[in-house]
C-alpha cells in the first residue's frame, strides 16, 4: 500500500457501507425495484417468443424484430437477475438465490460452471495474466500486455467487433466445454465439480438449441438457413451487448496505465486492485444503470458483490468522495469514451511496444 495512503481502505469503505444501509434502515438485498425486473424481462422472452411463432411468418423483417426482443428478454434476465442471484444479492434465503441463478441455463449457460469461473477466478484475480479467465490467453485477441505477440494483433481492434458479435455462440455452444475441462482438471474446483455431469451440460444445450432454433425453424414459412441466420443475428447482437458492459470496466487504457502491483496478499491490497483495473461508466445515468444490472456502476459491485445492484448508486458516491479523500484515484467515463477507451487499448496491445512475453 502507498505511504500516502496510510488508512487501509477496504475496512473503511465497508465500513461506510455498513453505516449507509443502517442510517437508511435498509437491508442491502433487493428492493420492490428489483422484483419489477424479472415479470418485466421475463414478459419481453415470452412475448417475443409468441409473437415469433404466431405473426413471425408474416414476414422475415418482423421475425428478426421478434426474435431480437425474445434475445433481449433472456439476456437482460440474465444481467439484471441471475448474475445478482449467482452473488447471493438479491436475497437473505439461499433458495430463491438459487432458484432465479437458474436463469443462466435461460441462456444455455450453465449456471455451475459460470459460478466457479466467475468467483473463483475474476473477482479474485481481476486482470491479472493467466488468473483472471476473462481475459485468458487467446490466440485471436490480446487481452493483456504480458501475454505473448502475434504480428496479427495489429488488427484485433478492427477485428474484435466481429469476434464480439460470435461471442454468444462461442459462450454458449464452446466456451462451456471448454471451462469443464478446465476446471475438472484444476485442483481448487475439482471437488465442486462432484455430481456434475456433462451429460447435464449436453442436455442444457440441447433444450436451448431446441426452444430457440428447431421450433421457429419447424414453425416458420422459412428456409432452415434463414431462420439459423435470424438465430444467430439476435443471439450475436445480444451477445456483444452483454460482454461490452462486462469487458469495458477492466479492459481499457485507464487500467493499464495505473500500472498496478499484482501481488495480492491481504483484503486491502484486492481492493485496490480492484479500484485500480475497474472504470465506472456514466454513472448518472439512471437507464443504463437499470438496463445493465448496475455494471455500469461496476467497482462497488467487485467491492462489495454481495449487495444487490439497486443499491449501486448511492454507494458509488460514497465510494467515490471515500477515495477522493484518501488520495485514490477513483475512475470514470462515460460509457461512449468508455467504448473507445476499450477499443484503444485493443489497438495498443496489438502493437509491438505493447510486447510482453514470448
């Protein structure tokens, strides 16, 4: 910890947390707000599904818009309440969190496998090379600059909007996959892997490709290519929305150029790597706080992930002049300059001064 900031700064912001929510004689899981959501986005997948089946066919221009709401549906139940429910936010009974965490497998991701990935390994190691797997090694794009150069990333930051784009596919259909093998072979989540099955993982695919691909395709007056390409349309589009509101927080110039210690050893050096690698985004903005689970509000949620995300806001402001006063930098942008902070920095660590290893 910097000798200019003396004050170990997790115990004080959770400690001022604890005090805002007994000076408002509040609990700090979800609110009447919250319970709006689910009917809400649970209205726009069914809705759009039986408009999908039932007026779809009328022509391909009104299948794509109600294919894109049904998406949309499911990928904002996702946001605004599984991903709350994973955390153990949106209530104090274990049940109903596991119960609404379910909703993941909405989305034909398994909700076991996004959890151990999730907690055990972002939250954890958040941008931190060969810990944190969402930004793991890839041979199409560098995430971070101590991972080795291709002469091909030069153009990742031209390229990546078109990978974005195939991200709901890969998640779904590879990525799945690929986290069970990786975790069944890792020696600190093998053992929660007991009683899982990937015979389990295959049938979750299986419902989802059922439900959202061979209904419509067996329902609809469509070519079986056209329906696949409406399919994959909506889920890529919805995909891509969905990882830029969780990748632009820590994948940017400000993260890299705070240059952090990644040398983690207690609770306070984590939140300062924590404040260090996250980059709020227009804040103020009440539509994209409610529409993105409060992730737009990102650092209190990596802090304290165990709150539910209505209650972001207040306590971002509080976490915000808390810093301020203890010389810690607190970052943020709007969610524009965001977009293009995420994608210059794509474009610097596909150049060669960016090299790290290898």
């Amino acid at each position: 910890m910097s000798p200019n900031n003396p004050v170990a700064i997790y115990p004080l912001l959770k400690q001022q947390t604890r005090r805002y929510f007994e000076k408002k004689g509040i609990h700090s899981h979800a609110n009447g707000g919250f319970w709006m959501k689910p009917g809400i986005f649970a209205s726009f997948m069914v809705g759009g599904y039986f408009l999908l089946l039932n007026f779809g066919k009328q022509h391909l221009a009104m299948a794509f818009l109600y294919y894109f709401i049904f998406f949309l549906g499911i990928t904002l139940l996702v946001v605004n309440v599984a991903h709350d429910a994973s955390h153990r936010a949106v209530s104090s009974k274990a049940w109903i969190n596991r119960l609404l965490s379910y909703s993941w497998n909405l989305l034909g991701i398994s909700k076991i496998l996004w959890e151990l990935k999730h907690h055990h390994s972002h939250h954890i190691y958040t941008n931190i090379a060969y810990k944190d797997t969402d930004i793991a090694e890839s041979p199409l794009l560098r995430l971070h600059s101590e991972y080795p150069y291709r002469a091909y990333y030069r153009f990742q930051h031209l390229y990546a909007p078109v990978l974005y784009l195939l991200f709901g596919i890969y998640i779904v259909y590879v990525k799945d996959f690929v986290l069970f093998a990786q975790l069944s072979n890792n020696a600190n989540t093998k053992h929660k892997l007991e009683g899982f099955s990937p015979i389990k993982l295959i049938l979750t695919k299986i419902i989802f490709l059922t439900f959202t691909y061979l209904i419509p395709m067996l329902v609809l007056p469509y070519a079986w290519w056209q329906t696949l390409l409406l399919y994959f349309s909506c889920m890529g589009i919805c995909g891509a929305m969905m990882l830029l509101v969780l990748a632009v927080p820590h994948i940017n110039e400000a993260a890299e150029k705070e240059n952090h210690d990644t040398q983690v050893h207690n609770q306070n050096e984590w939140a300062l790597l924590q404040i260090h690698s996250t980059v709020d985004s227009s804040t103020n903005s009440q539509v994209l706080h409610w529409l993105s689970g409060g992730l737009n509000t990102h650092l209190v949620h990596h802090l304290f992930p165990n709150i539910c995300h209505v209650h972001y806001i207040p306590l971002t402001r509080i976490i915000q002049q808390s810093l301020m006063e203890q010389g810690i930098t607190y970052q943020e942008k709007s969610f524009g300059a965001s977009l293009v902070s995420h994608f210059k920095y794509l474009k610097f660590l596909g150049e060669r001064r960016a090299q790290g290893g290898g």
